[in-house]
C-alpha cells in the first residue's frame, strides 16, 4: 500500500496556551479518527505569532525539550498510534532559543528534531530577535510512515533547503508555517504574495519530485505594541504532488483539518520521467555557496 493519508491541522490561535492545546489536541483526534497516519501542527501552534514585535518578557514562552508542551503531543502521538509534526519555541539553555519543529513517532518517542535555518528580520517577522539559526542542518527524519523533510516557514523560500533534504532521502517536505498579510496591503498585493508562497513550495515539489506539505495559521493577530495593526494569516494550507499538481487546498479564514491521501510511490515515477537530480551539473555549482558573485 503506497497511500499515506495525511492531515495538515489549520487552526486560530489566542492568549490562552491550554485553550490553543486543546483546541490542537481534539483537532489532532479528530484527524486520526478519519485514519490520518501522519498530522502536521502550524508553526508555533501554542499561542500567538508573538515575533511582531521585539519584548525581552517573551522569552518567558519558551519551553525546553523535553517539556511539558513536547511531553503533552508525544503522549498523544502514543495514544492514537500517529506520526506527529509540532512546532515549539525552545529553550536550549540559557540566552539560547530556538524556533524547532519535532516529529513524534508512533509510539510517542521523538524521532527526530529540526531547528528553523533561516531566519527572517521583517516589520511584523522579528524573529531574530529570538531565535539562534538552527544548527542540525538540513537531515530529514525516518518515521513509519516515510522519510521527513521537515522545515519550516522563512524555509521554504530557499530552494537550497528543499533539494538538500531531497538529496539526503527525503520522501515528503514538510512546512510548518505562519505567514500572512498586513492587513493595508491592497487585495491586489495580497492576491501577488500568496500566490508567490504557494508557487515557490509548488516549485520544490516539481524540482526534487517530491510531494509537499504546507500548512500555515488561520485568523487575525493584533500586534502587541499597536493594536490597531497586525496580521491577517491567509491560512490555504495545502498538499502538492511531486509534480506541483495542488492535491488539496485548505481556505483562507476558516480553522480545518485538510485530509489528503499521498501516493508514496508517485515520486519513483516521477523521477523517472523528469531525472533532474541526475541530470544536475555538480562539477559546475562550486559558487553556489558565495554570497554573491561579484
């Protein structure tokens, strides 16, 4: 059997941190009892985007792993026999912090861990005012149900990210996201930037053959020092094939769950019929890794 029945959890999030979990927790049981083997959280799904503005009290947030927000979804993972994909801001040690993604096993032991690579430093993204660039690479993480190619969000705008997990076994990528619009940009610039989101993700999926799963939160989050401003997050949490074809698409104002079946055996097909990965010319990418070439 090559199907892989996955659930993206698209979902609002608040203040209050048990009412976010359990809101995840029953949306989570939900999708397993549809028969999802493999449920993917949105990135920092334990309370609001509080990287629109830089507040030192912040901080206070964040968990060490194991903790008792990884211990909560491991257990979970445990009881419904799932692969489970959360997103946590973690505390490392101290001054150390990191925005990391960690996929439980079936049997609610930790599979693997990744920390977010890149970092972005924009109005409303100020997420280097937290978080230490990740320093475990780009090394997807076996599971039951497949090989993970787990990142997250800044990510997935960097096509480098995508192919070294491909190149290093990856079956699936995988983007827990929290990306959204100011809410004064006009419907035009909206429509120009989700596009580009959904496009560039759709182009990692055709350039490595590889199906890709994004899925992003759903709702509008005031900003903490200007209420009167924030973000709207555009939600459309989708499954792509390894072609770029859109398997399913979530809206872009309602909570879901978006269940999709994905064909496991579809990238050996694939592969075969667009052999990018050999056809690459590795003798000729040595400047790839310079800043820019002058």
């Amino acid at each position: 059997m090559t199907i892989l029945k996955t659930a993206l959890i698209q979902q609002t999030c608040s203040n209050d941190k048990q009412e976010n979990r359990n809101k995840s927790a029953e949306m989570i049981i939900r999708a397993a009892a549809s028969g999802a083997a493999l449920i993917v959280l949105q990135e920092l799904h334990a309370g609001p985007y509080f990287c629109q503005s830089e507040d030192p009290a912040l901080f206070d947030l964040a968990e060490p792993i194991p903790g008792e927000t990884s211990q909560f979804f491991a257990s979970l993972a445990r009881e419904l026999g799932v692969v489970l994909v959360v997103s946590l801001f973690e505390k490392r040690a101290p001054g150390l912090y990191h925005n990391t993604a960690v996929v439980f096993e079936k049997n609610g032991w930790r599979a693997g861990t990744y920390r977010k690579m890149h970092i972005p430093d924009d109005p409303g993204f100020y997420e280097k005012f937290y978080f230490t660039p990740g320093d475990l690479g780009f090394m997807p993480i076996q599971t039951t149900v497949g090989t993970l190619g787990v990142l997250v969000c800044w990510d997935q705008w960097y096509p480098e990210a995508a192919r070294l997990m491909a190149l290093a076994g990856a079956d699936l990528l995988i983007y827990p996201t929290a990306i959204g619009w100011d809410p004064v940009d006009t419907v035009d610039e909206k429509g120009r930037q989700r596009d580009a989101w959904m496009t560039v993700q759709r182009g990692h999926a055709v350039a490595n053959g590889l199906p890709v799963l994004a899925v992003n939160r759903v709702g509008f989050e005031a900003s903490p020092q200007h209420p009167e401003t924030g973000l709207q997050f555009w939600g459309s949490s989708f499954v792509a094939g390894p072609q770029g074809e859109i398997l399913a698409e979530a809206s872009q104002d309602k909570e879901e769950i978006l269940l999709v079946d994905v064909d496991m055996a579809s990238s050996e097909t694939v592969r075969r019929i667009w052999p990018f990965l050999r056809d690459r010319r590795i003798d000729a990418y040595s400047e790839i890794t310079k800043r820019y070439r002058d």
